[in-house]
C-alpha cells in the first residue's frame, strides 16, 4: 500500500510538474500576444487583461461601482458615439447570448497615449469549469482605417486629375 501511494505521489507530482509549465507557457503567449485579451466572469469583472490590451484600453477610471469591465474604461462606439446597451449587454452578458459563436462590436478607445484607437471587440463564451466566463479579444484597426482613408483620398484625386484631360479630350473630338 505504501508503494503504491508513493507511486501515485509521483505520478500527481509529475502532472503538476506538466501543467505549471502548460500554464507558464500559455501567460508567456497571452502576454506576447499583439492583440488585447481579456477574460472576464459572470459578473462583468476581469479575470485576465494582457498588457496589449492594458495599451489598447488605456488605464481604467477610478469606477469602484461599475457594473462591468466596460464601465471601467472610456469605451465608445464607431465614430466616438456612446456604446449602445445592446453593444454593453453582448461585452459583457455571459453565457447565452454568444451560443451562436462569436460577436463583433466596433469600438473606439483611448489609448495608453490617450489618442483614439479604432478597436473591435470579439466576444465568446468560454466553456471552462468558471461558469458564465467569457473571452474578449480585441484588435486594433486604427492603421488598417488610416490606410482605407488615405486610398480613398488617393482615389479621389487620381480621379479629379483624370477628369480635366478626359473633358478636354472629349470637347477636341466633338470639334
């Protein structure tokens, strides 16, 4: 008897062993991670906030009441506009109504340097043993709506360009 309890100390040791270092490298990827992941539980708090999303939200406000994780930041939706309590409910709502896989809300945030990030927000249910737990992995779009903006500029000029010598070719042929 003595035996096997020694045996099966080992094997439990070894197994802790194993998941300390899966659980070591899977901060060390979450931390590295360019995106901003949070974690949050039934009640709208935050389980685990990465440093990248720590950059994208800025630092939380000084909200001891707030009755979720978007209370504590300074969140808005597209175009600077307040979040809409559809938006908060799907951010923050446990559970049923992110079944059907994920959600996306666009939002915008002020940043670690405080200027306006463009973020979207995609929400999904975790299924872990911590009920109502859910994943928020937010991506930063502020460049990728810069570069649309600047080609559209672009656009907009090559055709203003275009359209003087087009006219005056278009007036030499009906002469």
């Amino acid at each position: 008897m003595r035996d096997r309890n020694a045996v099966l100390d080992q094997e439990l040791d070894r197994f802790t062993r194993r998941a300390a270092a899966q659980s070591a490298v899977l901060d060390a990827v979450i931390s590295a991670m360019a995106d901003g992941v949070l974690i949050t539980d039934h009640a709208g708090g935050t389980l685990l906030v990465n440093p990248a999303a720590r950059a994208l939200l800025g630092p939380p406000l000084d909200v001891a009441d707030a009755p979720g994780w978007t209370g504590r930041y300074r969140l808005f939706g597209e175009g600077g506009r307040p979040l809409r309590g559809g938006e908060i409910a799907v951010l923050e709502a446990p559970g049923p109504v992110r079944l059907q896989g994920s959600v996306r809300v666009a939002l915008t945030a002020p940043g670690d340097g405080g200027e306006l990030r463009a973020l979207v927000a995609t929400c999904r249910e975790l299924r872990t043993g911590t009920a109502g737990s859910s994943l928020v992995l937010l991506t930063d779009e502020t460049s990728a709506l810069e570069r649309r903006r600047e080609l559209e500029a672009f656009a907009g000029v090559v055709a203003h360009d275009l359209r003087n010598p087009l006219s005056a070719v278009a007036l030499w042929l009906d002469a």
